[in-house]
C-alpha cells in the first residue's frame, strides 16, 4: 500500500514540491540540507538498530530464566 501512495506522488504534484523547495532554499543550500537530512536518518537507525538489539538481548535472557 505504501508503495501505492508513493506512485500518486510521481506525477506533477512530485515536480512542484522539488520546485518549491528550490525556491526557498536556493541551489547551493539543498546539498547541506540533504546531507543533515542524511545524517539525521542515519543516526535515527542507528539508535533503532541498538534499541533492536538490547530488546533481544532482554528477551533471550527471560528465556533462559525461565528455563
């Protein structure tokens, strides 16, 4: 379904956000922008990923207690 919602978004709708987003924020800002929006989604999974992990962890050792 997401994938569905994302293809109605392809089409002119997609061009004039990029456009708008041009306009505000000029050519030579949307390279800083998209590298904090990287960084800021890389470090979001990275701390999903641990959270993940510790869940695990947590979970395998209920298991052995109640063994």
């Amino acid at each position: 379904m997401n994938a569905f919602i994302l293809l109605n978004f392809l089409g002119p709708e997609m061009f004039v956000i990029f456009f708008a987003i041009l306009l505000l924020f000029g050519g030579k800002k949307i390279p800083e922008l998209m590298r904090g929006l990287g960084k800021g989604i890389k470090e979001f999974n990275s701390a999903r990923s641990s959270i993940e992990s510790e869940i695990k962890e947590g979970m395998k050792e209920i298991d052995k207690d109640k063994k």
